[in-house]
C-alpha cells in the first residue's frame, strides 16, 4: 500500500444492499470520491451473508466498483464481517507500518457481542481457537482469516424487509431487545479503542493510528501512545468518518449528508504520521 496512489480515503461500514443502510444507491457515495487517488472500505463494503440481501449488496458493490474505476479511483475493500470474502485482504499496514486498518471483527471473542447469533458465532470461533497451530496463533493475518472463517460458518441473521424507513425501525427494535443488549453494545463502545490498542500492541507495536469501524460508532480515541480512530457506519443515528491520508498527515473528517449523497465536512482532527519506536 505504499506506493497506493494518494490522498487515500478511509471509510468503513458502508452496508450497501442492506434494508436499514442510508445507502440506496451506490451513487451517493460519488461526491465522496471527489480528490482522491485510493478509497479503501474498511469492512462491511455490502450485504453478502444474508441471503434476502445478498443480491442487492452485490449489485451495489458492483456499482461502487464501477463508479470508482469511471473516476480513475483505485478502490480497495477490507473484509468484514458482513463480507467476509469480498477480497483477500483482512488488513492494511500503511505510512510504514504506522498505520494499521482492520474492520474490528477481531476485538471480541465472539465477534459482535450484540448479535443475536453471537453466543453461537463465539462458540464456533473458540472451536477454531482451540484446534489452531500453536505458531499460527501468533500470525495476526492466521487470526484475522480464523474470524471470518467463523462468520462463514453460522451466517448472519437476516432482515428480511423492504429497504427504508420500515427497516431502520425493526433495527433499532432489535437492538433494544432483549433489555440487556442496550448495555451490551454500551460496553463494546467503551471497551472497543482499549482492545484496538492492545490489539495493535501485539500484533503491530509500530501502528501509532489504529482504523476500526465495526462497532458503529464514532470516535477519535487516545490510548497511551496510540490513537484509535472508529470511523462508524451508514446507518442511522451515530454518524460517520473519513480518514485521509496524504504525504506525512493523517486528517480526521466528518462526512455529511448533502440533498441525499454524502460528502466530507469539516475536519475534526490532524496528526503528522510518525510510526512508534521499534
């Protein structure tokens, strides 16, 4: 990814094809490709596990490729856990290391403890876990790869309704029930930049700047000498981020809703790169 055309642009968590994503269209996204050289999706690109969704997530993503490869962008895609084999990339060393970008599937044992299929999505991760090679424990692309073997596994429950206003409704009636999976969600925000630090820590002790999204929410997150930047999502309610990288900066920027296609806003924080010590 060095030699990656710039500025490359950040994003994550697009959804494309699901019934509660902003998204309807691929072509909202075209502002949004204005002055770069590289979009990279940081995970969950489009809706590839449901099967009620599955064909509109890839008529979309197939839109976006288009949209990019019409405007001289190259795009590259991070597997998540919605699309766990969009491509075979599971993450991005970038800036010499100073950099890494990875959906964030990996930070919980059992993947998106907010899942309704959670309990059987960590049941079978485990399994892999536990009859894994002692040596490929410590490879993070092993480990990467693990999680989305797990995902392809048990699925995704599906949301079987019309894209729209209906769908974003009966999401959020499910993530308020049971009772307890407010609390839940609640606890992986606050516990997911620690997890990303650690995560780096082990895996990438150079990475000074951690990407994430996964979680949905956004934040820009000093952890010790790291800082965690969750770039959300396109459905509703909790916003969404783009990162830049150009030269030896990193920028921060909101992106906005604009008469129904989406655009970067102002700048909501600046870094200079600089990998960790060795």
């Amino acid at each position: 990814m060095n030699t990656t055309p710039e500025p490359i642009r950040i994003i994550s968590d697009l959804h494309l094809g699901h019934a509660a994503s902003l998204l309807t269209d691929a072509g909202q996204l075209r502002p949004l490709l204005e002055g770069i050289g590289t979009l990279v999706v940081n995970g969950d690109a489009a809706e590839l596990l449901m099967e009620s969704r599955s064909a509109a997530g890839r008529e979309q993503l197939g839109k976006l490729r288009e949209l990019c490869r019409q405007t001289g962008i190259e795009a590259v895609f991070v597997n998540g856990n919605h699309d766990p084999e969009i491509s075979r990339i599971n993450h991005l060393d970038l800036a010499d290391g100073a950099i890494l970008a990875t959906h964030g599937d990996m930070l919980f044992t059992d993947l998106a403890p907010w899942c309704r299929a959670s309990l059987k999505i960590g049941r079978v991760h485990r399994q892999m876990l536990d009859s894994m090679d002692d040596a490929l424990l410590e490879d993070f692309e092993s480990r990467l790869r693990l999680v989305k073997d797990a995902i392809v596994t048990v699925g995704l429950p599906d949301l079987n309704v019309p894209q729209g206003v209906l769908a974003r409704l009966l999401m959020f009636a499910r993530e308020a029930w049971p009772p307890t999976r407010p609390f839940t969600i609640l606890r992986c925000w606050r516990e997911s930049p620690r997890r990303a630090a650690t995560l780096a820590r082990i895996f990438r002790p150079r990475a000074r700047f951690v990407l994430v999204g996964h979680v949905h929410r956004t934040g820009v997150h000093r952890v010790g000498p790291r800082v965690i930047i969750n770039t959300g999502s396109f459905t509703p309610l909790l916003g969404r981020l783009a990162v830049d990288v150009a030269g030896d900066a990193l920028s921060v920027r909101q992106i906005d809703k604009v008469r129904g296609a989406f655009a970067v806003g102002k700048e909501r924080a600046r870094f200079p790169i600089v990998p960790l010590p060795r």
